[in-house]
C-alpha cells in the first residue's frame, strides 16, 4: 500500500505589486488564499500606489524575474498562472519563454494597461508584443471593454462589440477571450467569453459602489483558482464571477482610503485545499 503525501493546490501570479493592497499581487495573493490555494508570486513591478492612484512604477529587473519564474516553476509547480501587468517587451518575452517550457499548467492572462484611477500602466510598444507572443500561450485572456479597444484599435461599447472585439482576439491564437463588461452603461453588468467556436454572455446586477479597485485582478485569479481544481473554461469563469460578485457585494460599504476602495476578499472562511499523492 502507498503511502500518500498531502499538498496544498499551488498558483502562481506574475503581476506588479500594489502598495494599497487593493489590486496586483496582493489581490491575487488574497483571492488564491480566500478560495483555498496555496499562493506563490513573481513580480514583474512595484507600483507606489493607493486608492487614489499611482504615483510611481520601479521596474524589477529582467533577469530578476526569470529567476522568480525559475525559482517557483521548477520547485513547487502551480497548477496553474494568473499573468497581470506587464508593462515592457523584454518582459513579456522572459515570460513566454518560461511558458513554452510547462504548456500543460493552464495560463489566465489579464491585460492590464490602466489602473481604477485612469493612470496608464504599460509601454505602448508592449501591446504588440503582447499581442504576437503571449497570447498564443495563453488559455484564457481577460481584457476589460477599454483594454480590449486599446488591443483591436477600435471602441468597445456594447455586447455586440465586445463579442466581435473578442472575436477579433481570438485570432491571435489564445484558447477563450473574456471581455468584461463593468463599464456598461446601466444596472447590468455583462460579460462575453467567446472561444471553442461558441460565445457565451453572462450577467449579473451590478453594485452600487466605488469599492471596485482590484476586480480585474480578482476576477482573473479566480479564474485561475477554478481552473487548477479542474472544472473546464466556462464553468471557471462562472465560478469567478460569482466570487467577485460576493466579494463586492461584502466590501461595498466599506471604506478604505479617500478613493476607490478594494473588494472583502475573505467574505467567507474556506479552508486550504489539501490533496493526498501516491508516493
């Protein structure tokens, strides 16, 4: 008889890191935790950051990150990677690199060009880059209806749009586009993934609140989480969204700074995930 041995359920993100604690590595880091996973992270930058914006951004160097990536992917092995801000193109590239390398350890992919505030996180010369090479390997993408403009050249203001906007994604070769609808004029919030040749529109109320700093990251992670524990695509992102929704829902009158405050990540006790392994 076997013996067995007990493992946490690992993710990794590869973000920039936000002072506040509302958005980046440390919303990620909440989400893995809040849902049961055992976080690891790589930092790609530091942003001097609260919930009224961002003031500086230190890049981390190169070399620096592929030895996080190196130093995580080789030891623990996450079951699967949330990607965050990347704002240069020699980046992206150390990241792709160590992607070709694990293709079995599905990859979240969430574009983030600008902040809740409005400031601009990424180099412009990145886009491209982005485009070509990390999206290729990427299972999922997450652009939001600004950065999935920004990605095709084209507003976004719609449903109609945003299907066609990740339709047009699509073909720079990831799995499933999910353009995320939070701008949307009105008391609904939609969401259009669109991949595997079918398109799928989710819904939801939207809340009334500007605690809303970090929900492209949460969402993203989430995602991420669902995905690791095995459930497919579509379920993934129908579970993520239900842990956002939940998670503003909880944090919505809650203040936190002068400005856009983050979501309760811990609205509810979970405890970590431990799974048994032959040996």
């Amino acid at each position: 008889m076997n013996d067995k041995i007990k493992t946490y359920l690992p993710v990794l993100t590869i973000a920039g890191s936000d002072s506040g604690g509302g958005a980046g590595i440390q919303a990620d880091l909440k989400t893995f935790s809040a849902l049961g996973c055992f976080g690891t992270s790589v930092i790609t930058a530091t942003t001097a950051q609260n919930t009224q914006g961002v003031r500086s951004i230190h890049d981390i160097p190169e070399q620096h990150i592929q030895d996080q990536l190196e130093a995580v992917l080789s030891d623990i092995g996450p079951k699967a990677i949330k990607i965050g801000m990347i704002n240069r193109p020699e980046v992206v590239r150390v990241i792709v690199e160590a992607l070709r390398r694990y293709p079995d350890i599905p990859v979240v992919f969430d574009p983030v060009m600008v902040a809740t505030s409005g400031d601009r996180l990424i180099k412009e010369e990145t886009v491209e880059v982005i485009k070509q090479e990390l999206f290729p390997v990427s299972n999922v993408i997450t652009p939001n209806m600004d950065e999935a403009a920004v990605l095709i050249g084209k507003a976004v203001n719609d449903p109609q749009e945003m299907e066609k906007a990740a339709q047009t994604l699509l073909g720079y070769g990831s799995g499933f586009v999910l353009v995320k609808g939070g701008h949307l004029q009105g008391d609904q919030v939609s969401d259009v993934l669109c991949g595997d040749g079918q398109t799928h529109v989710f819904e939801s109320a939207k809340i009334k609140t500007k605690n809303v700093h970090g929900t492209g990251c949460t969402l993203s992670s989430a995602i991420a989480v669902f995905l690791a524990e095995g459930q497919e695509v579509r379920q993934a992102v129908a579970s993520a969204r239900n842990y956002v929704f939940q998670a503003i829902d909880a944090g919505k009158a809650v203040k936190t700074g002068q400005g856009s405050g983050p979501l309760n990540h811990f609205y509810y006790p979970k405890k970590m995930i431990i799974h048994e392994l032959d040996q």
